[in-house]
C-alpha cells in the first residue's frame, strides 16, 4: 500500500467550467434605462431648440413689428375716434417700444380725463391696442376764466372738454390757485354729503385753498363753516344731526360755526327778523 496516495482530481474534471447563470430581468431594466436617457437627452435638446427659436422669433417680432390694425377700448363715441385718429399714423409702420410710450404720453397730455392709458402690441397679430377709462367726476369748478375744472375719486382736478356726465355732480367755489390734486380730505367731505343727500343736500361748496377752509352753502340760505379742512367727514355727520334736530325746532338757520369743533363745540346762530 502506497503512503500519502490523496485523491487528485481526474484531467475531465478540471476541464469542466463553472457554469454562470445569467439573469434575464437585470439585462431588459439595463436597456431601458438606456432608452429613457436617450429619449431623455433628445427630449432636451429638442426643447432648448425650440426655447431659443421661439426666442429668436419674439426678438424679431419685437424688434421688427409692425402695426397692422388698430383698436380702442375703454371709451366710446367721438373720443374713441379722436384716440383712434391719434394712432392711425403708426398704422402699417414700423412701431417700436419708445413709439408706445410716445403715443401713451401723447394721449395722457391732451386728454386728462382719462386714466390706466395703456398701449400694447399683439405680438402676432399686428395689432396695436390703445386702452384707457374715463375718470368719474365728484365735483366740478369753475376758474375765473369761467373755464370748468372737474375732481374726481382720487383728488385729481382736471380739465374734460366730453365730460359725458350721466348726472349732475356738485358745484364747487375755489379761491386760491387750483393745484394739480385736492386733499383727500375734501374728497371725503364731498363723498360724504353725497351719501347724505337729503340731510346735506347743498348748493355749493366754498373753498379757499390759501387759507385750507371750507364753507358749504345750502339752498335755504344757511351756510355751514367747517374752519380748517380737517376732519370734514365727521363734521359732515355732525352738521346733518344738527340740521335735522334744528329745523324741527327754528323757523331759519342762519350759520353753523364749526371753528372750535376740536373742543366740542359748534355754535348754532339764526336768522334775526
């Protein structure tokens, strides 16, 4: 018997490999994910050639547009025609952004009662739109000029040779040069009394813009001085529950005094017979 005779592996054997088993799934999850990067990537750039000529498209309308019809919002009659006019010159031509801001400067400058002017372009369209609303008048006023200036909810006093007035609107005394905007306190003295038309249904109102004062004239005669334009929607109210507690009691009110309003005090005067 042969000492150290170990079992040694035969020649077949060793030629034998070891087989690898591969797994189907692994290889169909690999290729699609190929396949979604790939669509992934043509999907952007796409997208970035569309982006940049769509951009290149909006730069050459904008830098190149051209007015091919007109339109006007916002107001009607012989005004829409007079803003129509004013742009009909830039109708087929060449319209640029400095061109849109001259004709809205143009159309704020000769009508001021208009407001929100704004001009616009289709950018594919061609056409050029002109839009603006017509201020609402609270008051008017005449100058010495007997030229009549209107106010409106913002306090800005301005000229309306269409005013187009649906209803009368207070009439209004100003001494004192006229500026450009009203306090709001008047604003508020004037919206006031018309919410209480029937106990402040007046027929004028005095203002002297030197001395910052307002007087409100009634058509009976009696004259409410309201001192200082300050506080004038409560001493609006006040002058309406006097009224209304004084002419069931005296046959004609002569002045209501509202110069010591801050110390509580308003003097009541009548007329003497």
């Amino acid at each position: 018997m042969r000492k150290n005779d170990f079992y040694r592996p035969s020649s077949s054997s060793l030629g034998k490999k070891k087989r690898v088993v591969r797994r189907k799934g692994s290889s169909f999850f690999f290729k699609l994910f190929l396949v979604l990067v790939l669509a992934g990537v043509v999907g952007f750039g796409g997208w970035l050639a569309l982006s940049k000529g769509y951009q290149l498209l909006v730069h050459s309308k904008l830098t190149d547009w051209h007015a091919k019809t007109i339109e006007i919002s916002g107001v009607e009659g012989l005004l829409n025609k007079e803003i129509a006019a004013l742009a009909k010159p830039y109708e087929g031509k060449a319209f640029s952004v400095k061109d849109a801001a001259a004709l809205r400067a143009a159309v704020i400058q000769r009508y001021p009662m208009l407001k929100e002017v704004s001009v616009s372009r289709g950018l594919l369209s061609g056409k050029l739109k002109v839009s603006a609303a017509h201020r609402e008048p609270i008051a008017k006023f005449v100058l010495p000029d007997e030229s009549v200036r209107y106010i409106d909810g913002d306090s800005t006093v301005y000229a309306d040779p269409h005013p187009g007035l649906l209803k009368e609107v207070p009439f209004v005394e100003l001494s004192g040069s006229v500026p450009e905007k009203l306090s709001p306190e008047f604003i508020d003295l004037v919206q006031s009394t018309l919410k209480l038309n029937k106990e402040l249904d007046f027929a004028f109102l005095q203002m002297n813009l030197k001395e910052n004062t307002v007087k409100m004239h009634m058509p009976d005669g009696c004259v409410i001085d309201f001192g200082p334009a300050v506080h004038l929607k409560k001493k609006a109210a006040v002058a309406a529950q006097i009224l209304a507690y004084a002419r069931e009691r005296y046959e004609q009110l002569e002045k209501l005094d509202f110069h010591f309003f801050e110390q509580g005090k308003v003097f009541l005067t009548q007329t003497s017979h």
